[in-house]
C-alpha cells in the first residue's frame, strides 16, 4: 500500500541563521547525467555528473524583518558561488522524508497583485560538489 506524502517544511541557512519559509510549495528534483558507452560486451552505464534543483513557490516577505527574500538577494549578490544549505521535510501519516543539500543563492522575484498576498516561484542551484542526501523515517 502507497504512503501519500503531504505537507513539506523548508529551511534555508544564511550567513549562520536559518529561515523556515512561508512555503506554498517545494519540489526538489535530482537528474543524473547519464552516459551510455557501447562495449563489445554491450552497454556500459556511467553517471558523469549529477544535477539537481529547489523549485520554490511562497509567498513574498520583501521589506519584512528578517525577510527570506532580502537574505537570499544579499547572499547572491555578495557571495553567488556560495552555496546555502537546505533541508527539505515531507510528512505523512506513517512516514517521513527529509532531503539534504546545498544551493546556491539567487535573487527572487518581486511582484504585486493589489489587495492580494503576493507569491512568488524561483529555482536555486544545487551544488554538485555536495552530494544530497534522502532519508526516510
């Protein structure tokens, strides 16, 4: 029998503190850069480099103290090769998901919509020198 997963945490760490966003929704993606080598004894499989992403959708908090947005700015226009560690949780009724790693910082988008909550969606990097890891519980 499945296990639906449902609602997720996110925490960025900058400059030594850590930021729970107000997260709408995260996908962490992992893609493998796979080669195929033919060989006289068939295919040879070798994984050159692996690549992998935070898709964040949350709702903006420019101008707010100790807002995500404006460390995320400061961080990528000050130190853009940086990376920033992350920890991703995904719960559900008999399981949990946490997924590790290192991104690096971008600067969010900002954007208005009146008397509306204004979201906004953005992607960070992961660093290929840090290998992320999944644990589940």
């Amino acid at each position: 029998m499945a296990t639906v997963l449902t609602g997720q945490d996110l925490s960025l760490t900058i400059g030594g503190d850590v930021f729970d966003a107000q997260t709408i929704s995260t996908t962490f993606t992992y893609v493998n850069n796979r080669e195929v080598l033919e060989t006289l004894d068939g295919p040879v499989y070798k994984t050159l480099t692996f690549e992998y992403t935070l898709d964040v959708n949350m709702y903006s908090d420019w101008g707010t103290t100790g807002a995500l947005c404006e460390a995320l700015s400061s961080a990528a226009l000050s130190a853009p090769d940086t990376p920033l560690a992350f920890t991703l949780v995904a719960t559900g009724p008999n399981a949990t998901t946490t997924v590790s790693g290192s991104v690096f910082p971008e600067i969010p988008p900002m954007s208005g919509e009146g008397p509306n909550a204004s979201s906004i969606s953005f992607t960070l990097t992961g660093s290929r020198n840090v290998t992320p890891t999944i644990v589940a519980a």
